[in-house]
C-alpha cells in the first residue's frame, strides 16, 4: 500500500545543532547520508517524496537530485507543514506520512502503521520511562502532548517516534484552525506560549482533532539528535546493531 506523499521537514533553524550542514545530510551509514536513506525507505510507502527546507537552507539541497518544497521558515514545525500541504495537490482521501529530517525511521515501522486506515491522526509512540515528550491519549478520542524543553511535568508513558500519519484533508482543517486562533500578522508569529511558533504537535494540545497512539515495540526504535553529541551516540548504537 503506498500513500500519495511523504514529507520530510528539513527547514529547521538547527539552534542546538553546532554544524556546517544541515543535520538531515550528516553521514549515517555506508557513506549514505542521513535524507537519502530516509528518501529511500520512505519512497517504498508513497508516490511521491518531498524535502521541505526554507529560504534559508535550499542550496544545500541539490536540485537534481532532491524533489523539495521550499518554504519561509522559521515559525514552528506546525507552520512549516502547513504552508506545504496547502500547495499540495490532493483528493480528500488522500494520505500523508510526515517525518523529521533528523530522525532515522526503521522501514519496518511504515507497513504497522499503513495498516490503519481511519479518519484520524494516527501516532506512532514507544513507552519509555523518561520520554522526552510525552504523548497521552484522551477519552475523547483527541491526544495531549507534554514537552519537558518547555518545562511540563513528564511521567512515564508514550513518546512519539518522529513519524505520522494523517488524512491531508483533516489535518490541514486543524492545522488552519490553530493558524486562525494564534497567528498574528502584523507581527508574523504566533502568539503561543511554545516560543511564539507554531510546533507541530501543538495541534493536538490546541485544536479538537482527532488522533490515536500507535504502540510500537521499542526494537523498532527511530533515532532523532539535536547536538553532535547526540549524533555520536546514533552512530555508535548503529554500530553495534
């Protein structure tokens, strides 16, 4: 089964990241970098694969090589995503498998969460006992979602893994909700608590739409980093694997 696109966000501002490069085109594996790996695991599940990159950052990605949606940035994920499903064409049944360029998704993952079909946000998550950020799952049918970079206070429980799957026509109905509620424009920015952006998950904490958690086994893990440290201790679990 294969979705109508995937999507991968590489037009971050890389605070954390003290590097040359964008952290999507660092060496991974077998002098392979980390975007085309992703490219590759991901074109197997979709028609076509975008890389979203901005202004900023468009010519490190090459034109012949990269199919890219190039975007201003700078205003939170959750923007980013949004202005490039609006340039999309689409059918109201049409999917999306959203990832971070930083992260390495395990091509086994895609398959588990292609079998849900359904009209919803659909989350992939693993249970760790100091998630990151934390994912919870409502009786409503809606998620909420806790950051501990912004200071909320995690428990054990769900983590996402870097990857979702959403109907495109449901979750560009939300996502333009959140930029009607919040977004300022004489100011071009959010007016949010979240470092006045627009983060992605944000949608599920500020808007009504609906999602579920997929549980994933922690041995289908991704790898995400925000520092060269970070990155380090990627390649050394890769390694050994």
């Amino acid at each position: 089964m294969k979705v109508k696109y995937g999507l991968i966000i590489a037009a971050g501002n890389q605070r954390r990241f003290k590097a040359d490069i964008p952290k999507s085109l660092v060496i991974i594996e077998n002098d392979s970098c980390l975007l085309d790996i992703s490219i590759e695991r991901l074109s197997t599940y979709c028609e076509k694969v975008y890389v979203v990159c901005s202004y900023d950052n468009e010519h490190w990605f090459d034109d012949d090589k990269y199919n890219k949606v190039v975007i201003n940035s700078g205003l939170g994920s959750g923007d980013a995503i949004y202005k490039v499903l609006r340039m999309l064409d689409y059918k109201d049944t049409d999917k999306v498998i959203i990832q971070w360029g930083d992260s390495l998704i395990n091509e086994k993952l895609y398959p588990i969460i292609l079998e849900y079909d359904d009209d919803k946000c659909f989350v992939p998550c693993t249970y760790e006992d100091d998630p990151y950020v934390q994912v919870i799952e409502n009786k409503n049918g809606t998620l909420s979602v806790l950051f501990s970079k912004y200071q909320d206070t995690l428990t054990a429980g769900f983590h996402d893994m870097s990857v979702f799957l959403c109907k495109i026509s449901i979750l560009i109905t939300y996502l333009e909700q959140f930029y009607n509620d919040f977004y300022v424009p004489e100011k071009n920015e959010y007016s949010h608590k979240h470092r006045n952006e627009f983060e992605f998950l944000d949608v599920f904490n500020d808007t009504d739409i609906k999602a579920q958690i997929i549980e994933i086994d922690i041995s289908l893990q991704s790898y995400s980093f925000n520092t060269v440290d970070e990155l380090k201790d990627i390649l050394s679990d890769i390694s050994d694997e």
